[in-house]
C-alpha cells in the first residue's frame, strides 16, 4: 500500500514540474513583451533618448551661434 502511494507521488510531482516549467515560459515572455514595447513603442526609451539627443544637438548648435556672435563683436 505504501509503495504505491509512493509511486502516485513521484507522478504527480513530474506533472507539477512540467506545469511549472510551462507557466515560468508564459511569465518571461509577457515580461520579455512588456519590456520591448517599453523600449521601442511610440513613448519608449529610445524614442525618448533620440528625442533628447536632437534637442541637445539643437541647443549645442544655438550656443555656437551665440558664441561666434559674441566672439566677432568683441573683436
């Protein structure tokens, strides 16, 4: 009678484990779905930073200009 209590036991743990394994692949995926539309939707990461790096190029370019105006009146 033990034995095969024993037996049902070992069975029903490798059920669990495939079960496990299937719902840890489900989680990374939606984790993996989530993150990559965080980086390149419409208002994601790199979005934002090439937005903020032509915004800086932008300001970097009017304070030459100002620069080079100061420079030639002083001169």
């Amino acid at each position: 009678m033990k034995q095969n209590f024993m037996k049902r036991l070992k069975h029903a743990n490798k059920g669990i484990t495939l079960i496990a394994l299937v719902i840890t692949i489900i989680v990374l995926l939606i984790l993996a779905g989530i993150s990559i539309s965080m980086l390149t939707g419409e208002n994601g990461l790199l979005t934002k930073a090439s937005d903020a790096k032509t915004t800086t190029q932008e300001k970097g370019a009017k304070e030459k200009v100002k620069l080079e105006v100061l420079r030639k009146l002083w001169n």
